[in-house]
C-alpha cells in the first residue's frame, strides 16, 4: 500500500485522474458488452425453442 502511495505521488495528478476515468470506462464498456452478448444468447436461443 506504501508503494501505490509513492506511485502515486510520483506522477502527475490529472494524468492519473484521465488514467483513472480511462479505466473505469474501458471496464465498463466491456461489461455492456458481456450483457449485450449474453442478451444476444438469450434472445436467439428463446427464439429457437419458439420456432421448435
């Protein structure tokens, strides 16, 4: 933990804000694309039990 503080400390604050926001949004854009995947699943495979 005292080495993420000298990190930290040693760069420059608002690259590590950007770093930060850049970070959570590339999590979060592959999330929305985990559920749209699984979405995709659910609703091609309902469609196929429909069609059967």
């Amino acid at each position: 933990m005292g080495r993420e503080k000298d990190f930290q400390h040693n760069r420059h604050p608002l690259f590590d804000y950007k770093l930060i926001i850049f970070l959570r949004c590339s999590h979060f854009i592959s999330i929305l694309h985990r559920v749209q995947r699984f979405l995709i699943y659910r609703i091609s495979s309902s469609r196929f039990d429909f069609i059967l």
